[in-house]
C-alpha cells in the first residue's frame, strides 16, 4: 500500500448548481467506462490516487480548477453516477463529507459482501488511512471528507480531505493499496509547502523511539514503510495565468481543433461534423482518459475544456459541455455493438496532439485566448453560479470626443 500523493488548495465555500451538477456525472461516467474498458478497474484506481490527475479531471467537468471544492464535486458527481454501474464496472465508492464519511464502514460492509470480500479487513483500512492523517500527523488540517473507492478484487483507493481554518487551505490525501506494506511509517518521500513551524508527525523515522514507548503501553506492534509521494500545491489566485498552463501543450490542442487541421489526419475522419469547439473539449477529456502521468501537472490547462463554474478561466460553455457528452456516450454505445471506430477517433485527438507538440512553438497570445472564449461564451451556452453569459456590448460613439 502506498500513500500516494496529497494536495494543497484554497479553501472555497459554495455549491455545485444543478446544472452543472448532472452533467459532471454524465461526463464523469462516460470517462470511468472509457478508462475501464480500455485499461480496467485498477487502472480507474490507480488514476484516482494520482492529485494531479484527479485535479485535472475536476477541471475538465466544469469545476474550478484550483479550489478545495472539486474534491466533494467530483467525488459526488462520481459517487451518484457508478455507484448505479457497480457490478458492471466492479468499482463502489463509499463515504463522502461530514456525515456521510460515517457512513463509510456500512457501504463497505455491503459491497464486501456481495463481492466475497474481506469486509472487516476493509472497514480497517478506511480507518487507519483516517487515523494517519488526522491523529499521526497533526499538521493542522482536521479531515471532514472521507471517500474509500474498492474494487471486487479487494484493491483500493482513499481520497479524502482535511480543513485548516487557521490559513484558509483545505490538503486533500490520496492513497493506493498497490504494493501493500505499512500504514504506520514515513508515507512520505516529502511534503513540500509553506513552513508554518514544528508539527507532530508520528510517521517520521525520528518518532520510532517515541512510538515504541507507545505501543509497549498499547501492546500494538509497529508496521514498516509506506514509500512514494506526489504533492501539489495551488494558488490563492482565481484566474487562469500563462505559469499555471503548459503553453505548448494548450497552443497544439488549440491548433488541431481548428476545422481546417482536422482534415489532415486521416484517424480523425469520422469526427469532422464535430465543431472545433468541441473538439477542443473533446481533446482534453481524451488526454484525461488516454493520457500517461506526466501529463498532468499542470491541471489548469484542462479546464480549458469546460471553463469553470466561478467564471475562470471562462463561463461554463453548456452546449458544448452537452455535446461532449453526447460524443462520448454515443462511441461507448458503438463500441459495445462491436464497432469502436469513433472510440479510437476520440483517442486520436490525443495521440495526434501529443505528436505535435515537439515541433510546436506557442506564440504570446494566451490572454487574447481567454478573452476569445469569454467573449464568445454566449455563443455556447456559456453560464456560471452568477448566470447566463450575455453578448458583449459593442461600444458606442462618442459624440463629444475631441477632434469630431
């Protein structure tokens, strides 16, 4: 089992408006079945313990791509809509926030039982991945999510979230039970972030002494290691800046979704009654599905396929959220009749802008680009939690302007 990887993000308060809820369990769903079918269940785990990855997944459904709530959101979203799919899928997500973290050990015990599991060895893991990172390491943020996602094969992942109200952060854990090992010393090859003074972490190799004195008073012997860590820590700032995007990689995918580029790849023929709008959406869910770890470490890039709720870095385009959506699922219902043309298509986008990217040079027009999708929003649909985007005003002439 490893601990692998934790996340540091401003701390948000808010809701998920219906409409923008739905669609985040639709899209969420199309992604789990594509990611199951193509690589398998584990898989789907092992992505969920990645926080790069599991943020750049929130930011391509539409939430905001550096807050705290994409957690909660996305764990939701993802809850509501596989846990309906979980014999076919083999995949059931328990727990969730405030009470129904509580509620945690009851759906295990169901799901164990019905997939001839360990439910007791379960319910354990749960709460000692709770217990090490509220009780062992006492560094200020005190859980209040708590998500145990398990497969019928017994293999498992937790997310789950602590606040700090002392500096307005929430960390989000994540941990992988691949390579089981120990709960109980150094999780961590590092936690990088702000020094905010000494701390209690009962995990560090320093502590054994102290921990063998306590476990002599409790007769609980001590377990090993638990190696690997992954970290990411995101701004205070709401708006999408050119260093939290990885131009090259945003300036291909802008570029191969332009009608006229599609035209010259033969593996995306069947997506040309596609507009380069959504394909641009298409592209980016496609690299969430398809794509390889390093590729998300800039999570922001990725909700330039859906905005985000908050207005940044643009309203949430709804028609071409819809039909991002409606792409998806029809290639899945395609694929399942035995013809998986469109299914490859859709990986296509990927595969093509990752071969692009070596010999693309993105100019300097990054804000001209959020300003486009802003102004354009409109067109699409384009809300957030404040309302429906409007057409921009065309100014007026100024009668009494020197030189008339």
């Amino acid at each position: 089992m490893k601990r692998s990887g934790t996340a540091d993000l401003p701390l948000h308060y808010g809701h998920v408006p219906l409409w923008l809820a739905e669609r985040m369990g639709k899209l969420g769903l199309a992604i789990t079945e594509e990611i199951i079918s193509h690589k398998g269940k584990n898989e789907f785990l092992s992505r969920l313990s990645n926080p790069f990855w599991f943020q750049s997944l929130g930011a391509v459904m539409g939430m905001d791509w550096h807050s705290s709530g994409i957690t909660t959101s996305v764990m939701g979203a993802l809850k509501r809509s596989i846990n309906p799919h979980a014999k076919e899928f083999g995949i059931g997500i328990c727990g969730g926030k405030g009470k129904l973290s509580r509620q945690t050990p009851m759906e295990l015990m169901r799901f164990a039982d019905l997939n001839g599991l360990n439910a007791a060895e379960m319910v354990r893991s749960s709460k000692l991945t709770a217990k090490v990172d509220n009780t062992a390491i006492q560094d200020g943020f005190q859980l209040y999510q708590h998500n145990f996602i398990v497969s019928d094969e017994g293999e498992w992942t937790v997310v789950q979230q602590g606040m700090s109200d002392v500096n307005n952060t929430a960390r989000r854990y994540h941990w992988h039970s691949e390579g089981f090992d120990s709960f109980t010393e150094e999780p961590h090859t590092f936690i990088y972030g702000q020094n905010k003074g000494q701390i209690l972490n009962l995990t560090d190799k320093a502590a054994r002494p102290l921990k063998d004195a306590m476990l002599q008073i409790i007769s609980e012997e001590p377990q090993k290691i638990i190696t690997e860590i992954n970290h990411l820590i995101l701004p205070g700032h709401h708006e999408v800046k050119p260093e939290d995007v990885n131009l090259k990689r945003l300036g291909t995918l802008l570029w191969l979704a332009q009608d006229q580029q599609i035209e010259q790849f033969e593996e995306l023929l069947l997506l040309q009654g596609v507009g380069p709008r959504t394909l641009q959406s298409l592209a980016l869910v496609s690299e969430v599905i398809h794509g390889s770890p390093s590729r998300f470490q800039d999570p922001a890039r990725f909700s330039f396929a859906h905005g985000g709720k908050d207005g940044h870095p643009f309203p949430v385009p709804v028609h071409v959220y819809d039909d991002t959506i409606e792409t998806l699922q029809n290639a899945i219902q395609r694929s399942k009749m035995g013809n998986s043309d469109k299914q490859q298509a859709i990986k296509s986008l990927f595969q093509i802008s990752s071969r692009m990217e070596e010999n693309f040079t993105p100019n300097n027009n990054f804000e001209q680009v959020v300003e486009k999708e802003r102004s354009e929003s409109w067109k699409y649909g384009g809300r957030t939690v404040f309302g429906k985007a409007k057409p921009p005003v065309a100014s007026q002439l100024n009668l009494f302007e020197d030189g008339l």
